[in-house]
C-alpha cells in the first residue's frame, strides 16, 4: 500500500474549501484512504502548521479550530503520529486557552515522567 506523509496545504485546502481545484485533489487522497488504498501520515510538526495557519493567517476562533483538527484526530483511515497526545493537547489548548505547542510539549513530557524547563506561564496552568 502506498504511503503518504501529508502536508498541511492538503489538509487546509480539504476543510476550508478555498481552492477548488486543490480541494478535488485532496479529497481523492482522503477517499482513497479511506477506501484503505493508500495511507496518508500527519505528522505532529504538521498539525502544529495546520493550527497556526488557521490562527494567524485565517484569524478563525480558537472553537472553530479546535473542531477542524479534532475532526483530524478521529478520523481513523489517517495515521496521526502522537494521535493521543495531540488529542489532550487539543482539548488544553481550548479548555485553557493556552499555545498549542506548549500543551503538547506538557503531555509528550508527562508521558517520559519529564518536566518542562520553561518560563512560559502556560505550563502552571496545566499543572493546576
């Protein structure tokens, strides 16, 4: 079965719907995964694109991406690498209002029994 690591345009395009033509593209690769075709791999350092593009560049709310990249995180014909850590990160980033790569950098640590070493306020309000 063929392998695919996806970028972040791909997924961006699929939700947004603002290139119809890359909107086309990528979802026969999202069928086709889905189909068990091919498998497509979202990387950590993607999903972390994914979430600052959609704040920084498309100004969308902290409920609207928590929803689209949630919706990634369930889909189960993609392989999401750290799927459960970025789940929890997911729902800190929202519940918390805290960076979303501060929230993964507390769990990937948490799941090594490490600390963070960091002068980031961020990291006391998910140890509260």
């Amino acid at each position: 079965m063929p392998i695919y690591y996806i970028d972040a345009n791909y997924f961006l395009r699929f939700i947004l719907k603002d290139n119809l033509a890359q909107w086309k593209i990528a979802n026969n690769y999202f069928e086709k995964a889905k189909q068990e075709k091919i498998k497509l791999v979202f990387l950590t350092e993607v999903i972390l694109e994914i979430e600052y593009v959609m704040r920084k560049v498309y100004k969308l709310n902290r409920k609207l991406i928590f929803k689209y990249i949630s919706t990634l995180l369930i889909i189960n014909s993609f392989e999401v690498i750290d799927r459960e850590v970025l789940k929890l990160a997911l729902l800190t980033y929202l519940d918390k209002n805290i960076d979303f790569v501060d929230a993964i950098l507390f769990y990937k640590s948490k799941n090594r029994q490490a600390e963070v070493l960091s002068f980031d306020k961020d990291f006391d309000k998910m140890r509260s």
